[in-house]
C-alpha cells in the first residue's frame, strides 16, 4: 500500500472502548475515523453521532467498501477477535486488535499468519506498554541496573469488581465470550512481565471468584511462574476487593532491586535507594479534550498510552518502520501472550497442575 500524506481513513469496531479510547486516540494520532462499527443499527447509529464519526454500519465488509478505510481497530469480545481481525486483513487493511488477542492460541495463530501474508501491520491493544513506570522498568532492567533479574512478584488489590451490580463490560463475566479477569487485566500483565524479562517456561495458577458471585467467569487470578531464563515469580491479583486499590511490583536481581509505587520507579542497591526519573522520550501526550460522559472517567488515564499505540498504526500504514521508544506490541506478542493464557488456564481446570509451555 503506497504511503499517505492526508488523513489515513480509519474505522473502530466497537461502541464501547472503541467510542471512549479508540476513536480519540485514532483522531490525536492523526486519521480520520470515517465509521463506526456494531452490532446494532440503532446504538451504533447514537454512539457514531455522540462520537463526530460520520458512518455507522453493522457489516465489516461493508464498512470498509464504502469507506475505503486502510486502518481498522478492533474492540469488541475476545471470542469475536479472530473472524473480525481476518475481515480486515483479507482487505489489506492494518489492524489493532485489542487484548486478548483471541479466544485459544490456534485462533492467534491464524491471525498472526494472515497479517503476515498480507504484509500489513498488525499491534495489540497493550497500551500499557507505555505507562510511564512499566517504560521505565524496562529501560532500567535492559540497562542491566540490577544485574541478571532472578525473582519478581506483583500484587494487586482492585474494587471495581467488588459489588456484584458493578457496571462493567458484560464479557469480563462470560466464559464463552473469552470474560474473566485474567483475559482483562491478566493479558496486560503477562505482556509486561514478557516485556521486562522473557518468555514462560512454566506456570501453575487458580482463577478464584473472590466477589459474591457464582457461575460468572474469574474475577481473581494467582500464577506461579517459571520464565526460560530461569526467573521466578507470582503474579496475585483481585478486581474483587472491597476498600482502597493497592499494589506491589518487585523485581529482585543480583546486583539490586527495582519496584513501582504509586506510578514512581525505585532502585536498590549497594549505592542505597534512589528515585528513577522519567525521561522525555517516555512522557505521554496529553489527553484531547473530552465530553462529560461519566464513561471517560478513566480515560484522561489511558488515552496518552493509546495514542503512542495508533501512532505506531499509523506509522504502518505510512510505511514507515514503527519507531517507538518502547517495543510496540505486535500479533508476535499477542501469540506468545495467549499460549500463556491458554497455560493458566489449562493449569487452573486441573488444579494448579506445573503446565510446561
């Protein structure tokens, strides 16, 4: 596809993130978003105009047709990731599909396979890639600050799950539509754990229902780990827990110890402790300009992850090498990342069983 100097046209599948994050973010990065896709005419129709996006539609295909769209970002349930991502692909549109990236690894890798047959670019919905802090963890352990890295744990205490009446995406408790909380939050967590330290050799986990709940997919998960470097780690988190969110990330090496606290990076280490700056090239944009919507409470904090994210797209579609002072997150990742997923999974149905990837 020959490069762009205009406004790259762009369309969002999906009326819930894909409203709140995508299309601001696809905006700020520079496309034109021509159209809004979903499931129904009516709610589509509202949420496009509610949005300034000029098109609504109910059929992919359709979409692109008349809109002559070449990017697509997909936000809809995991289990409609894989058939949606291969609609765009096959018309040679570059994809950003959110986490997780599919239903099984099987699906993953077809997806994968698709977009690199077709040579176009392909990211995943780990924004948080860029939060300031996790960047920052990155940089300093890749820099060697604390030797070779042998043991990591990250814990965490969230309420948005605690009340069973929360308002919440219905798929985060549909099994069948690939809900629960570790393809929600989890997904995110296993990418930055890969990022910052390597592929898993091995894990045994539990999904536990921590809220007053039954018959809903996992609002909790503990993983035990093994990376192929040899590291050790668990990662305990609960969306489910009444009271103040809290948490801990540590990674212990053998020459010092980096942790996050209240979005600010420390090290330790034979010098003392010191505070990690932030340096310029991982500072965020600032966030456009937002209606009052009670929906975008939270997307003053993600928007300037998600606009580094549809830069790098559009940097693809431009046919430019994705620059980026972090690894962009591709369909590479997002294969690697659901096969761990597939692992917890297969762990957590047996038990807590040792799976081996």
């Amino acid at each position: 596809m020959p490069p762009t100097t205009s406004a790259p046209p762009a369309l969002v599948v999906g009326t819930g993130f894909g409203c709140r994050i995508h299309i601001p973010a696809l905006h700020a990065a520079g496309f034109d978003v021509v159209g809004l896709v979903g499931n129904t005419t009516e709610r589509t129709e509202r949420r496009a105009k509610a949005s300034n996006v000029p098109l609504a539609f109910t059929d992919l295909d359709e979409a692109i047709d008349k809109t002559g769209a070449v990017a697509v970002t997909i936000a809809t349930p995991p289990h409609t990731h894989a058939a949606l991502t291969l609609r765009a692909i096959s018309h040679g549109c570059h994809v950003i599909c959110e986490k997780p990236m599919a239903s099984n690894a099987d699906e993953a890798q077809a997806m994968l396979e698709a977009a690199e047959r077709a040579g176009v670019t392909h990211l995943l919905g780990n924004e948080f890639r860029w939060q300031a802090d996790r960047a920052i963890i990155t940089r300093a352990l890749a820099d060697g600050l604390i030797g070779e890295p042998r043991f990591l744990t990250l814990i965490s205490y969230l309420s948005l799950l605690a009340a069973p009446d929360s308002k919440m995406p219905r798929w985060w408790f549909n099994q069948t539509a690939g809900g629960g909380w570790l393809g929600a939050q989890g997904s995110h967590i296993v990418d930055q754990v890969r990022t910052w330290l390597g592929d898993f050799n091995s894990v045994s986990a539990s999904l536990p229902i921590v809220s007053d709940r039954s018959g809903v997919a996992e609002d909790s998960y503990v993983v035990r780990f093994e990376l192929t470097n040899g590291l050790q780690g668990a990662l305990q988190q609960t969306a489910a827990a009444w009271g103040p969110s809290t948490a801990m990330t540590r990674i212990a090496g053998t020459q010092g110890t980096l942790w996050a606290e209240n979005g600010i990076v420390n090290l330790a280490n034979s010098n003392g402790v010191r505070q990690l700056p932030v340096p310029k090239d991982l500072l965020l944009p600032p966030p456009p300009e937002l209606n009052k919507d009670p929906r975008h409470m939270f997307s003053p904090l993600e928007l300037g992850r998600y606009i580094r994210l549809c830069e790098m797209l559009r940097a693809g579609v431009e046919g430019n090498a994705l620059k980026s002072a972090v690894p962009p997150p591709t369909f590479h990742d997002g294969l690697a990342c659901t096969k761990v997923l597939d692992a917890i999974r297969q762990s957590a149905s047996e038990d807590g069983s040792l799976v081996k990837l």
